[in-house]
C-alpha cells in the first residue's frame, strides 16, 4: 500500500541487471506526510516477491523495534535506495544507487520527513557521502540536507543484523526509538503528530 502515489516509480529500466533480476518495482510504503522515513538498501526475496519493502524477516525485525518504540508500520514511511532486487541479494552498485538516486529524492522530497533513518551502512554511506561504521555509529544523529532542505538522519544497523548477532538488538531498537523521538511520532496508528505543536 502507497499512500504517495507520486513518488512511485514505474517502468524504470536504467539498471539493466536490475531489470532481469527483479519480479516487480519495490516502491516505498506508508504515509505520505511521514515526519520519519526510514530507507534500506534494497528489496530482498519477499519483499520482491510481495511489491513492498520490509515484509520479510528483516522487516519483523524492525516492526518489533517499532512497536517497542511505542509505533506501528503506518506511523512511518519505509523505502529503500535501490527498488529492485539485485541478483544473489548482492550490494547494489555505486552506478545503481546512482541511478535510483533521483527516485529517492524525490520520495525524501515529497514525503518531506524531518527525520531520516537509515537500515544499514549501505544507504547511511549513500545519504551521507561519506564511509560508515555503522556497529560504532548506530544510534548517532547528523544534521544534513537532504532532499531540498536540512533534515536530521539517524543512523541504525540493518534489522538482519540482530538476526546474526543478538547482541545487536538493542543498539538496534535504541536507534529507532531515538528516531522516533526525534520526529515526534505518536503511535497512533493513522498517522503523525507533532510534539513540537504544544
Ligand atoms: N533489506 C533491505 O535493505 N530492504 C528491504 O526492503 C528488505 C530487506
């Protein structure tokens, strides 16, 4: 379900590889004011198989976070850098991010969240340009403009990470809480609201 109809892409075809590996384009999911989004590297099996991001085991992971942050998946956005699965589940290329990189701003445009997310080093290293200890920096918080104005982005581990290693579920659940915070989300399941409104 895509509340944002204008920032879902259709019919890209700039990732030739991409093209032949993918079942469908993943656009991104949940409000269309979303005061947080978060942004993942890029559809896996399920959520290729099922036209949204998030929905495998990955995607329990962070409903979980979610929930203990007092939030439901409709309180938020979820998108990712690159909309469809690349082969082997590999990274996506500097060239694919490249080329999905106008898809995502657009979205960041759109939806105009004042808190960014990212899941994992890949789009952490993609929205902020530079190199990502995301272990060391998970949790951390950069101002930086992003999408036409200045936005704070919070940097999170992966969900699959804690799959790997359970000691990483709580810098993980941490992390989201501490974005959730930020963008004053309340958990109402419908939609946002603005802390700062009182
Ligand atoms: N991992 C991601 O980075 N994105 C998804 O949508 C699913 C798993």
């Amino acid at each position: 379900m895509d509340d944002c109809e204008a920032a879902a892409v259709v019919g890209c075809e700039r990732c030739p590889a991409l093209v032949d590996s993918r079942s469908r384009i993943v656009n991104g999911t949940g409000p269309a004011d979303a005061d947080l989004l978060f942004v993942g590297e890029g559809p896996g099996a399920t959520e290729d198989d099922r036209g949204e991001p998030f929905v495998g085991r990955s995607g329990s992971v962070l409903d979980d976070a979610l929930r203990d942050a007092g939030l439901a998946r409709a309180d938020v956005r979820i998108t990712n850098c690159v909309r469809c699965r690349p082969p082997e589940n590999r990274d996506p290329t500097a060239e694919e991010l490249g080329n999905c990189r106008d898809h995502l701003r657009r979205e960041i445009e759109l939806v105009d969240p004042s808190v960014v997310a990212t899941l994992g080093k890949v789009p952490a290293e993609h929205l902020l340009g530079r190199s990502v200890g995301v272990t060391g920096e998970a949790g951390s918080v950069e101002e930086l403009r992003i999408g036409g104005r200045a936005r704070r982005l919070v940097i999170c581990l992966h969900p699959a990470a804690t799959l790997y290693d359970r000691s990483q579920a709580e810098p993980f659940a941490s992390a989201v809480e501490t974005a959730a915070e930020l963008a004053g989300v309340d958990g109402a399941g419908g939609g946002q609201s603005r802390l700062d409104g009182f």
